[in-house]
C-alpha cells in the first residue's frame, strides 16, 4: 500500500474526544493507504504555552520558547497514538529531531532544509502508524527549532514531498477553501479545486487556513494536496493542484488581517527592510517619495517582536492599530483596470489608508470598524457569495 500524509490541525485534535474520532478516521483510512500522521498541539495550547512563558518573562529567550512551544504537540502525539493502539492500531509517536526534520540554525521561524524520514521507514516497514509531532525540527547545531505559527502544514507537505510524492490531506475544522473566511461569512462560496498561486496569496494576506510556506513548499515540487474537515470528511473539500492554464482572471477570494502601522523615521531604508522581513512577518511595506519614511503592516500579534526590532535598532517610529489589511486576490486583479476600479467605487477612496497592488491581488488599509461592511460589499460585488449555502462550524 502507498503511504498517505495525514495532518491534523490544533482544531481537529482539540479534546480528548476529538482524538478519539481522529483515531477513527485514521483506522478507516488504513484501509486504503498507510497512513503518516502529523499532529498539531491540542487546541489552543500553543497560545497557552506562549502566555506562560510571557507570565514568567516579558522577552523569552527564543531557544527557551521553541523548547517550550514543542511541548504542545508531544502532547497531542503521544495521545493520538494511545488512542490508536486503543482502536487495535500499532501506532508510534515522534518529535520532528526524531524523524530527521533538518532546519536551519534559527529560532522560532526555522526553515526544513532536508528530511532524513530515519524512523518513518522503519514504522511503514514494521507496519506501524507513525504519528508525527508538526511544527518542530532540529538544527544543523542539534537545537530543537520550531518553524513557525500554523507550521504543522509545512511538516505534512514537507513529509508527503520526502516520501516520493503522495498523497496528502490537511484535515482543519473547515470542509476546504473557501472565497472569505466561512466562519464570518457563512455563505461564502467553496472551491472544489483551487491553483496553488491563489491559495499562497491567500495565506500570506492573513486567512489562517494554511500556512503560506507550506502552499509554496506543494507548488515548488508540485504536490496536490487536499483540505478538508476533520468533522465532516464525507463533504470532500479542496483539491489544491496547479491549474493557472484553467484558471479565467477575476476575483477568487478576499482576505482580512488585523494590523498595525508602523510609520518609521529616518535613512535606514532598504537594511531596515532586510532586517524587518528576516525577522517579522511582513504583510505589506511602503515608502515615501522623499525616501524618509517607511512604512510596514504587521500583523497584530507580531507587534511586539516588530517594537523590539525597531527599538533595538534605536528608530524613531509611529504606530497605529485599529486598522484592517483587505485584499482581493484573483489571477489578473491587480492588473484589470476593471476590477481596481470596482473595488476603489465599492469600498471609496476616502476609507483607504494604503494600497499597493501585484498581479495576483489589490491590498487596501481600512479603519477595522469599517472592515465588515466593506467586505460584505466587495463579495457581493464580484459574486462571492451563494445565497443557497449555509456554512455550519462544527459546534452549530
Ligand atoms: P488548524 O487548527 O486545522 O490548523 P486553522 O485555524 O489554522 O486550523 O485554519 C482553519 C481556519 O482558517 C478556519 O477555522 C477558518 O476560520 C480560517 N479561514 C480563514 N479564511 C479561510 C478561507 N478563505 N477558507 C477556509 N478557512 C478559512
Ligand atoms: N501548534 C502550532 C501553532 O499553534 C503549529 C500548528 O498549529 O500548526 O502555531
Ligand atoms: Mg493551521
């Protein structure tokens, strides 16, 4: 039988009970492939570990954080796998330095330089499941790293790559991709299939259903992949596959981040630029004609590695919060004079704070108490929305 990548978010893993229904669904899918599982921390523990380690220190030492941060998805491993053997499954959990996930020598946001798969053969051979702990590796200096929030993605996509291509599926607590986030928009549309290019705009814009890096890592090898929920697999969900040639330009999707402006002084320029997308997630940056000012949008919850860089780095900076990054994602859409002018009529000038454009989508700035209703107006405009579904999260 070929083996199969199985990931399980934090979402589909959030109680005991969840993983004893994930260990189900592991079993009858052992009929059909060899599983490899992938396994993110139990609901919301990592927040809860990040808490803790902030309880006791205002700046943890980032190698003290990404040992600390690994705990949570020990946890869910060794429990996934007790469920398993509880089904008559023999099932064997691993951290990520146990399988071989090679990083680079970088705390927190650490990238898989290789996977070596060391204990994962021996498992298939032996006939056991391997359930593996996402988001961690080790360095090339032996440290244990993590790769970064939602990294357990780029483990499943990274394993199913190193395993010869196969098969794999992201299993959240969403039936798939769909064109806003379904849980604020309930009647948004879902995509069957869906290329990897908008998929990675999507995440690196802010919709948390799969980790940029992860969408990129499947595009670079060509690995589809499927997303689906953990719920409800009987729903299907996304194949997500390279269909550019298929693809007719227009607005696929719309995406929200919440986050703040950091408006800094002076002639750092383009090492501050370096410095700052090395070091924190970037959305979006601009300067101004004079060359004096630089403008960064990071997410909300990078604020504070962002005011510690520019702090260290002894800069003069502004911040605001309170705003919205809003972007509209579609092959072609920041070049359809079409679809811009639509979006500027639809949301008016006077709301956008900032907007920058690539080919593949138009970014605006908005006050976030605007937020909703521009988005609302943006899908109904470019035919987001069908009336005739109803998106129901999983406690509904
Ligand atoms: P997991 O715990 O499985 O990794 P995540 O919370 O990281 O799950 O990602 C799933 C969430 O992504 C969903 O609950 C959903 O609210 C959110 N999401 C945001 N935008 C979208 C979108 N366009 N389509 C589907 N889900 C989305
Ligand atoms: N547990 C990690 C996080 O919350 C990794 C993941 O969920 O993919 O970011
Ligand atoms: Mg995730």
């Amino acid at each position: 039988m070929t083996p199969c990548v199985l990931k399980f978010g934090g979402s589909s893993v959030a109680t005991p009970q969840r993983i004893k229904d994930v260990a189900r669904l592991i079993k009858d899918k052992a009929e059909t492939c060899q599983p490899v599982v992938v396994v993110s921390a139990m609901g919301k523990t990592t927040d809860e570990l990040l808490r803790l380690a902030k309880s006791v220190s205002p700046s943890p030492p980032p190698r003290e954080l990404d040992m600390l941060l690994t705990v949570g998805e020990r946890i869910s491993m060794a429990l996934l796998s007790m469920a398993l053997h509880d089904l008559g499954l023999k099932a064997v959990s691993f951290t990520g330095s146990q399988v071989g996930i090679i990083t680079e020598n970088k705390f927190n946001r650490a990238r898989v330089l290789e996977i070596k798969l060391y204990r994962i053969l021996d498992a298939l051979r032996d006939r056991k499941i391997p359930v593996v702990a996402g988001f961690q590796g080790v360095s090339l200096s032996k440290e244990i790293t993590t790769l970064g929030r939602g990294g357990s993605d780029l483990t499943a996509i990274a394993l199913a790559i190193s395993l010869g291509k196969v098969p794999c599926e992201i299993y959240t607590d969403v039936p798939g991709v769909f064109a806003l986030d379904p849980h604020d928009f309930p009647s948004a549309r879902r995509y069957d299939r869906l290329d990897y290019g908008v998929l990675s705009e999507m995440a690196s814009s802010g919709a948390k259903v799969m980790h940029a890096r992860a969408v990129n890592l499947a595009a670079k090898y060509n690995l589809p992949f499927l997303i689906l929920s953990s719920y409800e697999p009987e729903m299907g969900g996304t194949l997500v596959e390279r269909r550019e040639h298929l693809e007719s330009p227009g607005v696929k999707a719309i995406t929200t981040a919440k986050v703040l402006m950091l408006d800094v002084e002076g002639k750092e320029g383009v090492p501050l630029l370096i410095r700052m997308i090395g070091e924190v997630r970037v959305l979006n940056f601009s300067h101004d004609t004079t060359g004096k000012h630089l403008v960064f949008f990071v997410p909300e919850e990078e604020g504070d590695r962002a005011l510690k860089l520019l702090s260290e780095l002894g800069l003069r900076f502004s911040m605001r919060g309170e705003l919205s990054l809003v972007c509209v994602i579609g092959w072609g859409v920041g070049t359809s004079p079409e679809i811009g002018d639509t979006l500027f009529a639809t949301v008016g000038w006077e709301h956008i704070f900032m907007m920058s454009s690539s080919d593949m989508k138009i970014c605006i700035v908005v006050e976030r108490e605007r937020e909703r209703a521009i988005v609302e107006r943006l899908a109904k405009r470019f035919n987001l929305l069908d009336e005739k579904r109803s998106f129901k999260g999983p406690d509904s």
